[in-house]
C-alpha cells in the first residue's frame, strides 16, 4: 500500500512509511530467491 501511495499520489517514501507505520527498510526489502532453493522445491 504505501508503494502505492508513493507511485500513484506522488508522495514521498518517508510520508508513505510513517502513514502506514512501517518501516523505511521494510518498504526497501527485496526478497531474493537462492538457487539452492529452487533445486529444492523442484
């Protein structure tokens, strides 16, 4: 949601975070996948 609200209504990330009470990290986070997990789940 707060990406949305940053992309969409143009605010910036520091307003979208504190508006929904996350954090700036917790907005930033990229999940990555390892290789090794997918040898495993295949």
């Amino acid at each position: 949601m707060a990406q949305r609200a940053v992309q969409q209504r143009g605010l910036s990330i520091r307003a979208a975070c504190q508006a929904f009470r996350i954090s700036q990290a917790c907005y930033r986070y990229e999940a990555r996948r390892d290789t090794e997990d997918e040898e495993i789940a295949q």
